[in-house]
C-alpha cells in the first residue's frame, strides 16, 4: 500500500458524508494489509477478506471527531484501523455455527463457511490481537494512547461487546423473552460500547473533553441498533448483504416486536435528532457527523 | 480479594523457586478476579475457570525478569496478570472441537467440554481484551506501557502465537511431516513469542536492554516445548493435566520423533544450559530464574 501518498492528501478538507466515509474506510484498510503483510498466508487471507467491503462507520466515527479538534486523517488512522480491525473480529466469531451461525455476511459467504471454524476462530483472534497493536500507533501523546488503548480493552471485553453478545445469546435460550430496557442495556454492550468509543476517540487524542461525543455516540449507536432491526422487517436480504427476517422469524424479541414499527423508526429518529444537537457546540465542524447520524436511519444496508 | 494485603508485603525479598512461582501466579490471579468483577455471570465464571489452577510460569517471567532491576512485584503484577489471561484464552481456543479438540486440561474439563463452545469463544476473547486493558496498567512510564502494549499484540497475533496455531493446524492436513526447522519455526511463534516477552518484560519496564533475557526466553521456550514433546511420550495423563499420547498416535512430527527420545532430552538440557548462560552478567540475582530453566527440563506436567 502506498501509505505516503495517504499521508499527502489535503487532510483537513471537508468532504460529504459518503466521500469521508469511503475515504475512512479505504486509510483504515491501507493499514490492516500494511500489518498483515507476510503473515502466515490462510490466516493473513482471511483476516484481510473479513475487513474488506466493511462501510467503515467505525473509522469514520474515530477519524471525523478527531477532524473537529483540527487532527489530521494521517494522524487518526491507526486508532481507525484498530475499530475497524476488532469489528471484523467480532463478525467473524459472532458468525461462527455455534453462535449465531450465519453463512452470509456483507454479501460473501461468512470466514468459517469459506474456509471452515478453525481459521475463522484464528482469524478472528488475530485481527483482536492486531487492533490493540495499531491503536498504541495513534499519533498522539503516550498517555492518550494508553487512554485509547485500555479504554479499547473495556469497551471490547466482558462489561462491554463480549458481554453484550453474551447476554444475546443467553437470552435465546431463556423461557422469558427480554424487555425494552434488558434489550436497550444489552445493545448498549454489543454494539453501542465500540461506537462510543469510536465517537469519542477524537476527543481523547487532543485531550480535549468527550462527554458531547459520548452523548452523541450513544445515541447514535442505539439509533443503528433500532435500524437494524427496522431492517430485519423491511430490508431485501441482497441488500443488507445478510440472512433477514432471521430475528422476527426466531420469535426474538427486537425493538420492532416491543415498540412496533412505527414506534421502532420514530424512536430511532427522536435518538438522530439528540445525537445531531449534542454537537450543537462545534457548529459547521460537525456537519459530517450529523449527516452521518441521518444515513444511520436512512440506510437500506 | 484483599489487593491491599498483596501490596505491603515484603516484595524484593528472594524466595525459592516453588515460592517466587506460586507467589506470581497469586498476584496473576488476583489481578483477573479484581478485572472480572461484575462480569456477565457465564462467561465471567468461565474467564476465572480457565485461569484457576494455571501453573502461573508466564507471569514468573515477567515478575522476576523486573525484579532483576529492583522492580517490586506488586509494579510488574498487571504485566504478570496479563500474561496469564492471554495464555488462558490461547488455550480455550486451541481445546475447541474445531482447533485440538480436547477434553482436558489442567486435570479439569476444558471450557467448551464444562459449557459449551459459544461460552469457550467468548471467555476467550474477553480473556484477550482483558490482557490488553491489563497491560496498560503495569506500573511504569506511559512510553515503556506502550511498548510493553504493543509488544503483546505483536506476540500474540498472526506474525506471533495465532501464526504459529495456524502453522500447527496446517501441518496437520499436509502430506509431508514437518521438518526440524520447521517445528522450531513453528514452535518459536506458537509458544516462544509470549515466553519471550515475559522474559523481557522486566527489562522493558525498566528501560534497560533486553537482550539477554530475549536469549534466555529463546532457549527456555524451545527447550519447554522439546519437553513437553517429552511428556507427550513418557507422562502420565493424570499428572500432566491432559492427554497424552496424542501427537505420537496422530503420527504428528514431534521434536522426540524427529531427534529421538535421548537426543530430544539432550537437546533441551542444552538449550537450558544457554538460557542459564545468559543470564551471567545478572549474577546471584538471576538464580531464581536459572532454576525456573531447570525446572522446565525437570518437570513431570
């Protein structure tokens, strides 16, 4: 990968939503195949197929709160790498037959059903293992990338993803299904604890102080998980680019079987609309997050 | 646990061997039940099974390497803690049905064979995510923190312990055994990368040249993995913990069928000798590590 020719590019431009995405996803995946070059060649394979096609929200999340604090994308785009590289990993695993046991995922078969449990376990483990060697790479001072690690630690670990997926999984076997707020607090784990973290990454690297971020990240991230949902009922399996209808089918209680569907998408609207005014403080800066909080609720993937 | 009472004991003093080993896989543990307090209840009991009743070498590298350099132990606890909860969630993976497939470990049932495999995967991911956090926590400058951080990841990923795994399972499938080399390759990932950088830790930590502890973990790595090729062969199940046999059935290339059983046990006394060597420059100091290399040569499990 040419990463200098990253490192060229007018920075601190501002771009639309969908180019700041695309060019998130395209910095945080010129540094996972930089770090998996020479690795041993299954592995190294199925690690770079498991990142690839990503939307890359996470990177864009670390890279564009970072924008607002005047921090270059060079200089967030490890810290990108490292969200990106340990959301492959969770797919993956969370793929596996014996936890969710799906054989679709962004449109390509899943890591296990192309290759078979053992590399997609090992793959899986090595791109968490490599999320924590990139985010010590952040370009920022030594104590705040100790911060972004340890708090990358917490946020991946049992009191927050494994923990969330945990708690759904358990809940497919338990004899009551869950309410709004076991749902509301187990989402706040799975997938809420990384876009949190993602959102306020660019806080912590110019020591600056997260709490509009946080707000805005956990509203977002709640907000995606509704959609998810909404897309689990409205969405064309195609374009997903996964199995639907898995949830409702499985009598799995959602936001869309508590709330209803109405209720599920004014909900998720009423969440876009907090996250977009906690940033009320940065002005203009924040526009691409804003916009970014609106295609979480528009998406039809 | 009482974290407080661990602190004002009376840490640079030397013990024996069996003591200074019993007491780093003491304050490993404590560290892991402290970090899994509040966990979501199965797989949190999960993460402190598979850590109970390990042997605790890894985290005796690290505190003694750092004691060398007058470190206390209660400073290098966290590095000894993260060591061992790194070690532990390599081994739920590997014992999974899709990996070794293994009923048995430390004379107890393996994680996936005590729950189930969706519990093995996720205590193992959340042990790794734990060692990270816990790294950061070792009690030295943030720049030596990071290194300590970015190291492991090193050590633990796809140019580390998961390479190697994969080596390993590859081999297994291929139609030609491994060569000497090849194991020695395979084994200098699969086990002497996070042996290495226990061995170095202490040096990290405080600032000083590592390289002959590199040369010491280098040799005691290779030579712990000859014997356990050894034990494979002359060991009881009962004390080694797991079962035995299996590569020598598997008609597995092992260093014991490869050299011999005589020249395989030769080689190791070598290989112990040099580790011993190493360390001369650290004089009375160093003994107690010099018997740990003994040890690895002596031991029947």
């Amino acid at each position: 990968m040419d990463r200098l020719e990253v490192h060229h590019l007018p920075d601190l431009e501002a771009l639309p939503f969908a180019e700041a995405l695309a060019r998130a996803g395209e910095l945080a995946q010129a540094h996972i195949l930089a770090a998996t070059c020479g690795a041993q060649d299954v592995i190294g394979d199925a690690m770079r197929y498991a990142v690839d096609g990503g939307k890359g929200l996470r990177a864009f999340f670390v890279i564009e709160s970072a924008r607002l604090f005047g921090i270059d994308r060079a200089d967030s785009a490890a810290a990108a790498a490292a969200i990106e590289a340990l959301h492959a990993y969770s797919l993956i695993h969370d793929d596996l037959p014996c936890m969710d046991n799906d054989d679709l995922r962004r449109g390509k078969p899943t890591v296990h059903r192309k290759w078979n449990d053992a590399v997609a376990v090992l793959a899986g483990d090595a791109l968490q293992a490599l999320a924590f060697q990139l985010v010590t790479q952040t370009a920022c001072t030594a104590e705040r990338r100790l911060h972004l690690t340890a708090t990358l630690g917490g946020a991946a670990g049992v009191h927050g993803m494994v923990g969330g997926q945990a708690m759904d999984i358990a809940a497919e076997s338990a004899s009551t299904p869950l309410t709004l707020d076991e749902i509301i607090r187990l989402q706040a784990k799975k997938t809420g604890a990384l876009i949190s973290w993602s959102c306020t990454a660019g806080a912590v690297m110019a020591g600056e102080e997260p709490h509009r971020l946080r707000i805005y990240g956990e509203c977002l991230g709640l907000a995606f998980q509704i959609w998810d949902d909404v897309l689990d009922v409205e969405g064309d399996a195609a374009q997903v680019g996964k199995a639907v209808g898995k949830d409702a089918n499985a009598g799995k209680a959602t936001f869309v079987s508590l709330l209803g569907l109405d209720a599920a998408k004014d909900r998720a609207r009423n969440l876009v609309e907090e996250a977009c005014a906690a940033l009320d403080t940065y002005g203009d800066k924040a526009e691409c997050l804003r916009d970014a909080a609106r295609f979480v609720i528009s998406r039809q993937y």
